[in-house]
C-alpha cells in the first residue's frame, strides 16, 4: 500500500470517529446538566430542585444518557465500520456489534485458560471489568475499534463471497459475520498477550503528556492535525488510553481523562475529597476549547470584519457572525480555522502558539472546568453551575488572549494582505448562495469546478467539509469552487480534494448527489 493510499485510510478512520463522538456531545450535555442538577450541593441551593418529581425526572434523564457512556466502546465500533466500509455499510455495522461480542468472550477464555481470570473484587486493580456482562481486559474504546477494523475489512472483502451449494445460504453478506466472528477470535487471543506491553509504552508516554507542558503541547497537536481532519484520533488517544492516565478514585481504576472526570464529576461532585483531581483532569478538556470559541475566534471574527474592504463590509457581516457563532454555540471551529489557515499557514501557526501559552496559564492557574465541549452553554454548566472550578481563571486567561489575538490578527491580515473574508472582490456573492441556502446552485457550481460528473468517482463529507476523489485534478477549476461558497480547497493526497462549507455541508453533499444521479428533482 502506497502513501496515498495509507494517507487516505488514516483520514477516512479520523473522520469515522465523529459519528461517535457525535451522539456523545450532546448525551454529555445531558448528562452534565442532570448530573449538576442532582447533587445534594445544588440541591440544597436550589429551592425549586428540592421537588421529589423534578428529581425523579432528571435521575431518569441521568441514566439514559450515562447508558450512552457505559457502552462507548460499541459506538466507536459502529462508528468505525460504517465510516470506514466502502461496500455494505449495513452488513458492516451488524458484523461490528458480533466482533466486539466474540472479541470479549474470547478475552474472557483465553484469561480463564491461561489462570489471570482475576477475582471479582480484584479485577481494577489488574486492567480487568465487566464488560456486557463478560469479565474482559478494560481495553474500552480500543476494543471497540478493533471491532469496527475487523467488520470493515470483512465487508469490503467478503460481501460478495460465493460458497460450494452445500453451504450457499451462508453466502455473500451472511458469510461477512461469520468470517468476522474468526478474525476475532484470532484478535482475541493475540490482545491479551500484546496488552501488557501496550500498557507500559503508552503509560511511559503519559510521563510527557501529563507534564506542565502536556496542555500547550496537547492542544497544538491537536489543531495540527485540524486539516488532515485527524484531530479526533488524537482527542481519542488522550481520552480513553491510558496516555491519557491512569487514576484510582473511590478505589476503582479508570483509564484515559474521560473516564475519570465523568467519575469525579457526576458521582462525587465538589465538596468531595476526590474533587481536588478536577485541574489534573480538565486541563486536557473543554477548558482549553473554550479559550478558542469564547474568545480567539469572536476576536478573530472581529478583526477580519474591521480589515473588510468597506464596501465588503455590510455584505461579510453574515458570513463572519456563522463563522463566530457556529463555535461558540456549536464547538465547530473549522469554518472559521479554514478562512484563513490554508491562505496564511504562518498566521494559523501564530494562532496555535496563542492557544497553547493561553491553556498552560489555564493549567497553572488550577481551572477545573470540563467537560468535553467549548460552546457558551458547557462554561455555563460545567463552570458557573459547578462551585470550586475557578471558572474567573477564563476570563483572567481568556480576555487578554482575545485581545492579544484581535491586534495580532489585525496587524497582520494587513501586513501580509491575507485575503480573509471581505477582502476579496465577490465576497458578498459566495456567502450569499449558502446564506442563502441555494444549496442545488452551491452543489452546480462544485460539481463544474470539479470538472464535471464524468471526474468525480466519490463525495463524502464529515462534518465541516466534503471530500472528494476525482479521476484528475488537472480539471480543477478553482474559480468556479470560489463562487460556490466554500471556505477553504486542499489537495491532502493525489486525486483527493477537501472542500469546505461549515455546518452545511451535509445539504450540499445532498445536492451533490441529486446531480451525481441525476435526480435533481428530487
């Protein structure tokens, strides 16, 4: 397998990773707001809280949505197969769920053969859990990944597997689970040998994650890797494997940041003796995001609007409040990342060098605020609402960040003549069409730029961008792209281009498929 071909892999397993990540946004706000509302601290507060009915209610939305977090690794399984499945995505994402089953069930028997089957009341201390009911190695997340690779290549191998008569009705799709089944046993019994080594490279790995200096280098890795769409892979990485720590609260182990915020934050809550582990957890965070979607990005938008052409500016006014916006009440920042990253590398470096000298004061300060996200809505929950997270550190951050940003951006979308929103001639004609939501004239105007329905071979998109593979790039025409609105073009790999939209996207990659089949009545 060449570069290229392993370049796209990598990027199509990146973005197969936000379906999961997806339906656990906005669980976790559920589960942040009733897991606040709930402990006795805020109850005592709160006069209207003490209500019996309420209480009920909100302990119930608690543990539906918790059920969400309990079984994370079986999302990242289905997420994982139907992102990454080019074939049948069905098959895949069923094959998915049998893998993970077998996965575990064989743990289980290779840990009894072997004598390491721990105790019941000794299995956190040694890496082990139940797990659906089985007693497994708490491989968490990356068990679910397993999974997911397993069933893919099962699919997209297998799908139209033919059998002697005999055995014809195991045929085609029906073989794809049964194959699946025999690659994980096969991963089953090769985990658990591997899994000690594993645990020593990627705890000798926390040493320097877990460092002072962990937070700044974290969050620039992670904006690093923003146009390759692999930020999630790395977000994961820090989350739920032990790189991330591993922690005893309660005399439990919990493995990855996630796993033990969630603990401390909805089961113990402040006033606990386990509550003084919060700045350790949430300097890796929301806390860090927030200084991004409260503060840079609102100064970025405002100098990009002050440095507007004047006759631009009532027209770009729009498009630079959905690109302040979308953030901050939607964490999505790449709209906004990729107005300018790819025309001004140097200025997108400056950007990550702000971000991260703002998240280690953050860290130094001991902000405790979580969780996941970084809209206005989880500094509200996880800071305001919560007592003890030194939520005014954002502001002591955030506010000379923000400004330090706006004269920096300011200065140097003049100095360097960086054509932002507003400082180029048809500024007002590409936000319109989207403003607009003109998404059949957007998807016309993409699908010419392309070079026509004869050079695109695919279009997907995640959640910012489409991504495309053509038959040639010598066709591109990237006027025509401009016209259609997007925010950025890049080529990562040979034949494969990344155009951007913002939140949209997903209505012209509709569009695009109208025209693609030819459907455009539809």
């Amino acid at each position: 397998m060449n570069r290229e071909k392993i370049s796209e892999q990598v990027q199509r397993f990146g973005r197969s990773l936000l379906l999961p990540i997806a339906i656990m946004a906005p669980m976790g706000m559920i589960l942040g707001i009733t897991g606040a509302l709930v402990q006795p601290y805020m109850v005592e507060r709160v006069a209207f809280l003490q209500n019996d009915t309420l209480q009920m209610i909100l302990t119930g939305l608690r543990q539906i949505a918790d059920v969400i977090f309990s079984n994370i690794p079986i999302l990242f399984a289905m997420g994982v197969s139907y992102g990454m499945t080019r074939k049948d995505k069905g098959i895949a994402v069923f094959s998915s769920i049998v893998a993970y089953f077998v996965l575990h069930g064989t743990i289980n028997a290779y840990l009894t053969a072997t004598g390491t089957l721990a105790d019941p009341e000794l299995m956190n201390e040694v890496g082990q859990g139940m797990i659906l009911g089985i007693q497994s190695l708490r491989i968490d997340v990356l068990g679910g990944i397993i999974a997911g690779l397993i069933a893919t290549y099962s699919a997209d191998r297998f799908y139209r597997q033919e059998l002697p008569l005999a055995f014809a009705f195991f045929a085609g799709t029906k073989f794809v689970p049964i194959i699946t089944s025999v690659f994980a046993i096969i991963a089953g019994l090769i985990v658990p040998f591997f899994w000690k080594y594993l645990i020593i490279g990627l705890t000798s790995m926390s040493g320097i994650i877990l460092s002072r200096f962990g937070p700044p280098l974290s969050i620039a890795i992670n904006r690093l890797l923003i146009p390759f769409g692999l930020h999630h892979v790395w977000t994961a990485f820090i989350r739920f494997t032990p790189a991330g720590g591993v922690y005893m609260i309660g005399g439990e182990e919990f493995t990855g940041i996630l796993n033990a915020l969630n603990e401390v934050l909805f089961n113990y809550g402040p006033g606990t003796e386990e509550w003084a582990l919060m700045p350790e957890l949430t300097r890796f965070m929301a806390q860090n995001q927030m200084l991004l979607t409260l503060f840079m990005i609102p100064a970025i938008g405002l100098a990009m609007y002050h440095t507007a052409y004047e006759g631009n500016k009532k027209a770009v006014k729009g498009i630079i409040w959905t690109l302040v916006l979308t953030p901050f009440l939607g964490n999505i920042t790449e709209p906004m990342e990729f107005s300018f990253l790819f025309i001004a590398p140097m200025l997108y470096l400056i950007y990550i060098v702000i971000v991260s000298i703002g998240s280690f004061f953050l860290a130094m300060l001991g902000t405790a605020v979580g969780y996941i996200r970084g809209t206005i809505f989880d500094f509200a929950i996880f800071g305001l609402l919560y007592e003890d997270t030194k939520w005014y550190n954002l502001l002591i951050v955030g506010i000379p960040i923000a400004i330090i940003t706006y004269f920096t951006f300011r200065y140097l979308i003049i100095r360097w003549d960086v054509k932002t929103p507003g400082r180029e001639g048809d500024a007002s004609e590409h936000s319109e069409l989207l403003a607009n939501k003109e998404y059949a004239q957007v998807a016309a105007l993409v699908v010419e730029g392309l070079g026509g329905v004869e050079n695109i071979r695919s279009v997907e998109n995640c959640v910012t961008r489409l991504r495309i593979d053509l038959r040639s790039t010598d066709v591109v025409d990237k006027e025509t792209l401009e016209r259609s609105g997007t925010s950025g073009m890049f080529f990562p790999s040979k034949n494969h281009m990344h155009l951007v939209f913002g939140p949209q996207v997903e209505f012209v990659r509709h569009a695009v498929d109208d025209i693609m089949k030819g459907d455009l009545d539809n």
